[in-house]
C-alpha cells in the first residue's frame, strides 16, 4: 500500500528539519572549539605578577596575618564581592522553597507508607553523618590556614543531611531551626562587616580582633569568624534546599 503524498512530505520536512539541526549544532560546536583552540594555541604565560597579584603576595601575610591568601582576599580586600555571593545563594534558596512549597504536601494530608530503612544505611548515615559535620566545621575554621573555607566548609556540612536524606528519603527536618541558623549568620555577618567600618579600616575589616600569630589557629583577626558565620550560612541555604526538595509531592 502506497502512504498518501501528505504523509511523505510530512516525513520528508522532518528528516529536512533533523538535518538542519545538526548541521547547526556540528557548526557550534565546530566554532566553540575553534575558539577554544585558538585560545589555548595563543596562550603566553605572564613572566612576572601584575601590580594588584604583586602586592596581594607581598603584602597579604603581614597586613592580615593570614596564611591562606586567597581567604584573605575574599574575606577582607574582596568582603563586598562575598557579601554578594552570599546573597545570590540566599535568593536561590529563598525561591526553591518558594517554588517547591507549592507541591508540598499540606500537613493534614495523608502520607506516604514509611518504606523500611535498611538498618545498615540507617547505622551507617548515623555513624557518618557527624563525621562529616566535623570535617565541615574543621574547614571553615581553618580556612584561614589550609585551603578551604566557609563556602566549601558550608557545602560539606550539607552533604551530611543529604547523606541522611538519601539513607531516609522520607525524614523531616525542622524548617524552622534551618531558617533561624541562616538568618542569625546572617546578621551576624552583617554586623560584622558594619562594625569593621565603625571602628577598624573598612567593612570586614579583620583587624577587629589582634591579628595573633601567623599560622595559629587563634590568628588573622576576625576572619576565622567571619568564616564560621559563612560555613554555617551556606550550610543552612543548602539544607534548606535539600529539605524542600524532599518533601515535594513527587517525592
């Protein structure tokens, strides 16, 4: 049996349309790595630092007693740049939640059958769960001497509750202790950098505490508490997101 002609054309404008859209993706991709190939064919490495990285290498250690330099320009020489990205990361938060509570459950709703948790997994987040947090914190503290910092510090504490969500996909959190350990840092926060500009140099200054020794734990100033203040923040934000997006209907 012969399909009918409006069939054909039918199948032939798709096969037409297929092609089209791979000879314009086979055509990005083509010019996305020729700009990239270009960019690394024409790569010259600088000979020296420039004035701003010179100083920041030079100067860093001894004006904020830090041992991490790159916490103390993001702490310090760069505090309004953090301040933003915090904030970017609390409104991302604030509209998940805001996004999700409309496929919440309400709460006089019925639930779903609780599922048996395996006893191995439910041991094993519990085991680990307070592990990870203390690895967290450990990062966020010491941010101002190894690598790390509040933003990885924060992220590790998080992944603690997705280790328990992901054991228990059906347990709760409290919305309310998340919302007032993220509010409070916070502010806290805040008022930090406001007094810095109130009484030391500028806003974040960490010359509020005495800068201490350089290497100790006790040292750069008040960084290692603005750095808390921000492991804990970020690890509210994105607890808050992970409880949000557990407790949706799709769940």
């Amino acid at each position: 049996m012969v399909a009918p002609i409006s069939t054909l054309t039918t199948r032939q404008t798709t096969r037409q349309t297929h092609m089209i859209k791979r000879a314009i993706a086979l055509l990005l991709l083509f010019a996305v790595g020729t700009l990239f190939a270009s960019l690394l064919l024409g790569y010259v490495p600088d000979s020296e630092l420039n004035h701003t990285a010179r100083y920041y290498a030079e100067r860093t250690a001894g004006d904020v007693g830090a041992a991490n330099i790159v916490t103390a320009i993001v702490v310090t020489y760069r505090g309004l740049d953090t301040l933003g990205e915090v904030t970017v990361l609390f409104i991302s938060a604030a509209i998940v939640g805001l996004v999700l509570a409309q496929d919440r459950l309400p709460s006089d709703a019925p639930r779903q059958p609780r599922v048996p948790v395996s006893e191995l997994l439910s041991t094993g987040s519990r085991a680990l769960t307070p592990l990870i947090l203390l690895l967290g914190v450990y990062v966020f503290v010491n941010g101002h001497l190894t690598p790390g910092g509040g933003f990885q510090g924060g992220a590790i504490v998080a992944s603690g509750m997705l280790l328990l969500l992901l054991a228990d996909p059906l347990k709760q959190f409290s919305h309310q202790l998340i919302s007032v350990l993220e509010s409070l840092s916070g502010l806290l926060f805040v008022g930090i950098g406001v007094l810095g500009v109130l009484l030391a140099g500028g806003f974040l200054d960490n010359r509020l505490l005495p800068i201490g020794t350089l290497g100790e734990l006790f040292s750069a100033g008040v960084i290692p508490v603005i750095y808390s203040l921000i492991g804990l923040k970020v690890g509210a934000e994105f607890s808050s997101m992970l409880a949000s997006l557990s407790e949706t209907e799709e769940t």
